[in-house]
C-alpha cells in the first residue's frame, strides 16, 4: 500500500473517532496520539524523504492537507462538545425570577448623623444655606475675628490643639462665621446659614466630654434682626429635634462673640419640668449658647454693625442625641457597638 493511501484511511478512520466522540477528555486524548510526536500523521512525514525525490513535494502537501482537515476536525468536536456542557450546567443552574431575592444587610446613618441631618433639614426648610469650612484652621478666624485677642481670658475656656503658633484644630464651627462675614454681599439679601461639623479642644474624655465632638452653629444677619426672631428660632428647631411638649428658656449668660448672650434650657426629658435629680430639682436642662452677634464681629469682617445686626446660636448633636434617648455616656456613641447603634434605627420604628 503506497504512503498515500496509507494517508488516506487514516483521515478516513480518524473522522469518524473525532465525530463520535462525546468525551473531551477522550477527544484530547485522540489529538495528542494522532497529531503528536509519535502519531502516524508525524511518521508519514517522516517517511517522505523514503520517496523518489519526484513524488515528494505531492505526497507532502497530500499529508499536510490531511493534518490540517484532523485538526480542524478536532477543534469543531471540542466546540460543539464545550457548547452542549455549557447549556447543560446552564439549565441545571437557571434561576426562577418569580422567588423573592435574598434580603442584604442594609446600613444606617448614625444616630449622631441623623440628628445632624435632622437640623439641617429644618433650616433648609427655613431658607438657611449650609456651609462646612476646614477642621485645620487659623487663629485669626477661630479667635481673633470672634472677639477674642490673643491677650483675652476667654480663650482659656477652650483648650486648644495647636498645630504651629497660628494654626490650629477648630475649637468651634464659628470661624464658618467670620468667613462667610468677609465675602457675604448684603446688597443681595440677608445672611443665613449653619456651618455643622467636628471640633476638637484639649479635653479629657468622661461620659460627658470629649476631645472630639459635633457642633452645629448658626448665624442670621440683616436689618432689624431681633432677640424675639432667635427665641423664635430657637423654639422652632427644638420642637422638630424634641417634639412640641417641651418648652424652652433663655438664661442670660456670657460668650465673647454675642452681646446679650444666652444659655438655652429645654424642659427636662425625665420629669417634664417637675424637677428631679437628672436636672438638679430645676425642671430645665441645658442644650445650647446663643445671642446677638457683638458690634465687634461684624466690624472685623467689614460689616457696619450701626445698619445691620442679627443672633447666632451653637449647638452640640452629642448632647442632644444623649438628651433625646437618654443615653448617659457620650462614649457610647463613638465605641461602634453596633448592638448599641441598632437602638436608633429608625426603620423598626
């Protein structure tokens, strides 16, 4: 039998292997032994150099064609068999889109956030911009432009983390004031807005202080701005935060940057106002400071204190998240428990 056809029966054989093949495992087992090192297609060309040299470059390509036709034999088998495992798995694995899907886990702001976003919310409502400033801060805005020189007693009410002489972590969100005072155009309306976010102060952490804590701070000014529109404020935001059975009080007090200033009590959460020992038999606990911004601010930011004038108010979300849940230990709050947390998910309430 000549090279040739010795060529021919073995695609001939071969094809039909290749098309009843249903294993690829088998199927690479085939390709291995018949197009590999030691396969009758590598032996016949091997054996080509026995021809006469005339017949060689027929036989040759005879052989190659023959190769190719195996090979493409063998890719198209192991496509059609990868295709008909893939729909296999496919169809053992198709999922029912009526089944309800699997409930995840599903975050919550934290209780200090919502109260955050709560107040912001309100004077959204009420027309206030909101303005955040940066946490690194100048002295000359922290201190200085709020009525409070370096050579001032006050200062020792706030201990302060100084980062170089004149730099330092805010102490209070009031520098959002004097800023907002420098560039606000009163010839385009009237000043309004909170500045919330973190402040820090020299502190040692107990169950009610810390070295890092919230503040939100607020700042109205226009014309013929009164202490009856901060009372009023003030009472319109702690019936949103604590509902509208508790009342409020102004104490007056003392604060560099407000003349008059004012403490702000609400109607105490344990006893409604009867007195008890959470707030010393007084009927009242204190949430907040607040005045009327002093002439002095508003002439360090350019502002003419003889036309305009208004109040500004600041206010802890620590403390009236400890207030509104009871919690007594502000800790808490920053510990991450989320056994703790859960308590103020408003979505189981």
């Amino acid at each position: 039998m000549s090279l040739r056809e010795d060529l021919t029966n073995i695609r001939t054989e071969n094809l039909k292997v290749i098309e009843t093949t249903g294993d690829l495992k088998k199927l690479n087992d085939i390709r291995v032994n018949l197009l590999g090192k030691k396969g009758p297609i590598t032996t016949a060309l091997r054996s080509i150099k026995d021809l006469p040299v005339e017949e060689r470059p027929e036989v040759g390509s005879y052989a190659n064609e023959i190769r190719d036709d195996l090979t493409q034999a063998i890719a198209n088998q192991k496509e059609k068999l990868e295709t008909a495992e893939m729909n296999e798995r496919l169809a053992k694995e198709s999922i029912d889109v009526t089944l309800p899907g699997t409930e995840l886990p599903q975050g919550q702001p934290h209780v200090i956030q919502q109260i955050i976003d709560q107040i912001v919310d309100l004077f959204l409502g009420m027309g206030y911009e909101v303005l955040t400033g940066p946490e690194v801060e100048e002295e000359k805005y922290n201190f200085e432009m709020m009525n409070l020189p370096k050579d001032h007693p006050a200062r020792d009410m706030q201990d302060t983390f100084y980062l170089t002489s004149d730099i330092l972590m805010r102490t209070q969100t009031s520098p959002m004031q004097a800023r907002t005072l420098e560039k606000h155009d009163f010839s385009q309306g009237p000043l309004k807005m909170i500045s919330p976010g973190i402040v820090y102060r020299r502190d040692t952490d107990d169950p009610t202080h810390s070295h890092q804590f919230h503040q939100v701070e607020g700042l109205v000014i226009d014309e013929h701005i009164t202490m009856a529109d901060l009372k009023g404020t003030l009472i319109t935001m702690t019936h949103e935060i604590f509902g509208d059975k508790f009342d409020i009080r102004l104490r007056p007090s003392y604060f560099p940057f407000t003349e008059p200033s004012v403490e702000v009590d609400v109607t105490c959460f344990n006893c409604m106002g009867k007195g008890c020992d959470v707030c010393k038999h007084t009927g009242w606990i204190e949430v907040l400071g607040a005045g009327m911004v002093h002439p002095n601010v508003l002439k360090m930011a350019g502002v003419d204190p003889d036309v305009y004038g208004g109040f500004a108010f600041g206010l802890g979300p620590d403390r009236f998240a400890m207030l509104q849940y009871g919690v007594t230990d502000i800790r808490d709050f920053y510990l991450n428990d989320v056994r703790f947390l859960n308590q103020f998910d408003k979505r189981s309430n």
